[in-house]
C-alpha cells in the first residue's frame, strides 16, 4: 500500500503512514489476530518462508504505536511475515508505522495475496536485481510463471489495475480485460466489484457485452474473425448471470445455518448407531436406511460429501 491521506477534524490533509521506515524488534511486536490453525501448514506460509530465505523481506508489515506501553507495537498487516521472522529467528524487522487503526482493512488479507499485490512484490524484487530463477525457486514457481506474474499488468489501464488491486482476480481475468480498451477495462472492473464477482466465467460475459469500438485493436490471423455475439445472446447470457448471482447470494445467507444443522444431524445420527439395539432394529427392519445412516455417520467432515464421486 502506498501513501495514503486522511481528513482531520480542522480540514487538514495528512498521511496516513510514515515517509520512513520504523526498525522495530520482532519480540516488541503484538499480532491482533491469531493465526487460525493449520496456517503454518498453509501454501501461503510455505511461499512466504521460501521467499523471505532465499531474497529477504520484501514488503514491510504495517505496525501502530502503543501510546499507554512506549516501545510497544501493534501489527495491522503482515501476521503470517512475523510468524515467519519469528521461525527464521531475525530479531528485527523494518515496519511501515501508521497512525490509524485498520486492523479491519487488513485483517481480512491475512493469509491471501491478491494477483496485483503478487506482481508487485515480484516487480520490487526484480528491481533490486534478484534474478527470476531465484523468485521461481523461492515462491516454488516455473521461472515462465513468475515471468508471466511480472507481466500481469501489461496492457491493464492503471486506474482498473488500481480498482482491483485487493481482489482475488485470476490472471486469465487479466488476459480478457486486455482484450478492452482502457476505458471498458474501468467499467468492467467497477462492474466486478458491484457484483462482488472476480470469476473468469463473469469476466467473458463482460466482454461479450462489450461494443466493437470498446474492444482494443487485435492482430489479423489465427484466432481473429471471430464472430460476435448477437445482442439476443448477450441478453440471454445477462439473464442467466442474473439468475447465477441470485443463486449465489441465496446460498451465501443459508449456508451457516444449513452447515449447522447438518453436523448436528450427522452428530446425532452417529449417536443413534452407536445404540446397538436400533442397529439390530435398523438391520431387521430398514437396512436400506441403516446403510446410508452409516455413510452419514462415517463422514469426517461436511465437504468430503462434494468431494466424493456420485453414486
């Protein structure tokens, strides 16, 4: 995150964080969120202990002073860096000091790198002259993956980029949004975060909605001429999203509650075959039912059921 502005009470305008660079001993330092478990574990801490080994820290965590302990800071962003400083055994680290509590902002990016934040990362390394094969080897990472990452925003409109700088993005989002001009990428980038929609899928019919003045220029050859879709199509396709996102929103409100009442159903149906008299019972007189019981109380957890192949 760059410089950032905030207003005061008397009309002034003031920077949200420091020019300079804070030297702050790790062991001073206090996470405001605890790591949940299995982070440790996770792809992301692996990547992140690679990278710090073999090229250094390169994006500073963001810290807030503790006015009632001097000497004392608060860690806003950078949860899974300081877990990694702290295995490393590095005693201090070069922090980002910021007057405001976030702690809201940057929580919910504890443990996911946005594409845009990836590609800065590895444009800063690069810049400092680490080589693409130290990132690759570092990030575990084909050197052509880590090359295209440098290249994410490479015909992107700096004003989408920036739009969606936090957003999960995949880079063949990237690859469709360069197929518009800078103008429609903002547009469509906008539209994204309305919807709160960053799938490839939504990202094509964006792009099959857009005009053919709104399309950037495309090279003669293979691949070109392809036919455009008719307004019918982009209606239908409109429509069918509609519905898509109102599936989605109605899953999204149920789900906890949904999830619950199945683990305390699975709970108790296990609680029921562990009675040996309703098996004998079961086995008698519904052994179609005391099989499926069975798969139900064997499930570890609720996901392995859309895991698992259809019967």
């Amino acid at each position: 995150m760059t410089e950032e502005a905030t207003d005061r009470e008397d009309g002034r305008i003031r920077l949200a964080f420091d020019r300079d660079f804070v030297t702050v001993p790790v062991a001073a330092i206090v996470p405001l969120k605890t790591l949940p478990a299995g982070a440790r574990e996770s792809r992301s801490y692996s990547q992140v202990l690679s990278s710090i080994k073999a090229i250094g820290l390169i994006e500073a965590p963001v810290v807030m002073a503790d006015e009632k302990n001097p000497g004392t800071w608060f860690l806003l962003d950078g949860h899974l860096r300081l877990e990694v400083l702290k295995e490393l055994g590095i005693t201090e680290v070069e922090c980002l000091l910021t007057a405001d509590d976030d702690t809201y902002t940057y929580n919910k990016r504890v443990n996911r790198i946005p594409p845009i934040q990836e590609h800065r990362m590895i444009a800063r390394a690069m810049d400092r002259g680490v080589s693409s094969a130290d990132i690759a080897a570092a990030l575990n990472l084909q050197v052509e993956s880590v090359l295209r990452r440098f290249r994410l925003l490479e015909g992107i409109s700096p004003e989408a980029a920036e739009i969606l700088k936090d957003t999960p993005c995949s880079m063949k989002v990237f690859d469709i949004l360069r197929q518009m001009t800078s103008v429609r990428q903002i547009e469509a980038a906008d539209l994204m975060i309305g919807q709160n929609n960053f799938t490839v899928m939504f990202a094509r019919a964006l792009r099959a909605a857009t005009s053919e003045n709104q399309l950037a220029s495309t090279k003669k050859g293979k691949g070109g001429g392809k036919p455009t879709p008719s307004g019918q199509q982009i209606a239908r396709m409109e429509r069918e999203l509609a519905a898509l996102q109102t599936q989605v929103k109605s899953v999204e409100e149920t789900y906890g509650i949904d999830n619950l009442h199945l683990t305390v159903a699975r709970g108790y149906v296990a609680k029921l075959l562990a009675n040996n008299r309703v098996v004998r019972w079961m086995t008698v007189h519904q052994q179609d039912y005391l099989t499926e019981f069975q798969k139900i109380a064997e499930i570890d957890t609720l996901g392995s059921v859309a895991e698992s192949p259809a019967a």
